[in-house]
C-alpha cells in the first residue's frame, strides 16, 4: 500500500511529467512518463503512464518503488511499502 507521503511524489511525477521506472520483486520493471493517478475498473490504485505506445493504467500493487529516469529537484527514488 502507498502512504500519503508516497502518493504525493506520484503525483510531482504526473504534475512535472518526470519519467520514471517502477519496480516489483519479481523483477518487473515500468518505464515511462506518468500522467495522472487513479484507479481501475477494478478499484486497484494505479498510475496513468506514457510507455510510448499511448496512455496505460499501471496497478501499484506491490511495487518497491519509484526512481526517476531524469535529474530533478523533487526526487531521486521514493520507495514504496
């Protein structure tokens, strides 16, 4: 589950179009730019992202972390849980 705090780099993220990579233990990785927050026709909370072939919604769940793909002064890596 994602914090209040955590949620709050997400959204910088879509508000500054910051690309980033997410990340599960799996090993499963996410690149690309976030657009909004959300959640599913499931109620899963997930994230709206470009990943180059248009806009898909990405379920959080379970995912360690955010790190950002560009330098900025918001964030390097937010980790999640």
């Amino acid at each position: 589950m994602i914090t209040c705090d955590q949620s709050d780099y997400l959204e910088i993220a879509c508000l500054y179009r910051i690309p980033i990579a997410l990340n599960w233990p799996d090993g499963r990785r996410v690149e690309g730019i976030p657009l909004d927050t959300g959640y599913n026709e499931h109620r899963e909370e997930c994230l709206l992202m470009d990943l180059g072939a248009g806009p898909q919604w990405v379920v959080m769940e379970g995912a360690l972390g955010m790190t950002a793909l560009e330098e900025n002064r918001h964030f390097a890596h937010v980790g999640f849980g």
